[in-house]
C-alpha cells in the first residue's frame, strides 16, 4: 500500500512538471509569434505596442518570455500573429486619426485667437462627425504658453461636451493637459457682449481665458 501510494504520488508529480513543461514551452512559442508578426507588420516594438493597445514594456516582456499575454489581449495577439497585416492598417488608421486631430486642433486655436467663431464652429462639428479622439493628441511641442493653454482648454471641454447627453460620448482628456497652467494676464477669446453675463466656462477661466460658460454646446 505505501509502495502504491508512494508510486501515485510521484506520478502526480511528473503530470505537474510535464504541465508545467508544457505551458512554458507554449508561452515560449506565442512569445516567439508574437516577434515573428511584429517584423511582418514591419513594425517597431513601440509602433506594435500603439496598434495593440498596450505599453512598450509589455511587449517587451512578452517577446523576452518574461510575460505571456492573458485575457482579451490574449485574443487579440492571436489575431496579430494569424493577420499581422490587420495590425499594421490598425496603426496606419490610429497614427492618420491623430494626425488629423493634431491638425484641426491647431486650426481650432488660430481661428479662436483670431476671433473667427465661424471658422472655429465649423470645426468643432468636423470633430464629432469624424469621431476624433481627445486623447490621441499629443502634447504639442511649441512652446508658446497661450497656445498651448488654449489647446488644453478646448480639448477638455470637448471632453465635456462630447460625453453629455445627447452625445454621451467616452472622450478622456489627454494627461498632457493638466500640465498646463494658467497665463499670466486675463485673454478675453470673445466679444465683450458673449462675455458680458461673467459667467465663464471653467477649462478655459482656470488657465485665465475667458469663453461664455456655455461655449461649444452646440453641438
């Protein structure tokens, strides 16, 4: 009897260790995949990281087989490594849509330090029928603190407008922008008769720039 127990315990042992065997060499493997598709896709580790969502230190990790992935990012790598072409036009759309979010962003800032409210309007309607991303802005790499606090002002309060009803949109303001302070002397961005209630909207009069309160609603 204890030969027999003796037997089935190490028995028990060596399923654990060939499980163990197993599971290493199939995260191997993936780790292994994933490298293989990121070079197919002709893309960086950082550029891959971007088309999937997650940081570069990850990737790192994985192809390092210091970590494997799990859960839905799990079923997305397996999606990278059978269609590495779909992440390469994943990051080719995400890099167009910040581009173009850069650019309407620096349009929005000249036509508002400008005092053209039409010009500036139009665009903000081009941004939510395009379904541009907040978030997806990079920190600009002027140096101009006007501009750049007049960038951060209307990107949070697009943020605002956007996620209200009737939009109830999932806009994030992008973590650049709690960087950025107030000016140094009040700028008044419209005419004295929009402004002339003193009631203003908040992510522009905390950086010392005055809009109506009610500024960009209506969308």
């Amino acid at each position: 009897m204890a030969i027999q127990l003796k037997c089935f315990r190490l028995y028990v042992i060596d399923v654990q260790c060939a499980k163990t065997q197993f599971n290493l060499l199939e995260r191997q493997m993936m780790n292994s995949e994933i490298s293989g598709a990121r070079l197919k896709a002709g893309l960086s580790q950082r550029d891959f990281a971007k088309a999937l969502q997650i940081s570069v230190r990850t990737l790192q990790e994985w192809e390092q087989n210091r970590r494997s992935p799990s859960g839905s990012a799990k079923a997305l790598v397996k999606i990278a490594i059978k269609h590495p072409e779909i992440i390469r036009e994943s990051f080719e759309a995400q890099n167009a849509s910040q581009k173009r979010a850069t650019q309407v962003l620096d349009k929005m800032k000249d036509y508002l330090l400008s005092g053209d409210e039409i010009s500036f309007s139009d665009l903000v309607l081009d941004w939510y029928r395009e379904g541009l991303e907040c978030d997806v802005v990079p920190k600009p790499v002027e140096s101009d603190k006007l501009s750049l606090a007049i960038k951060a002002s209307i990107l949070e309060r697009l943020v605002e407008v956007l996620n209200a009803p009737p939009h109830n949109s999932s806009q994030k303001i992008p973590s650049w922008c709690k960087e950025i302070g107030a000016v140094e002397s009040i700028v008044k961005l419209q005419s004295d008769r929009l402004l002339e209630d003193e009631q203003f909207c908040p992510p522009f009069e905390k950086r010392n720039l005055l809009v109506a309160k009610n500024f960009m609603f209506f969308i």
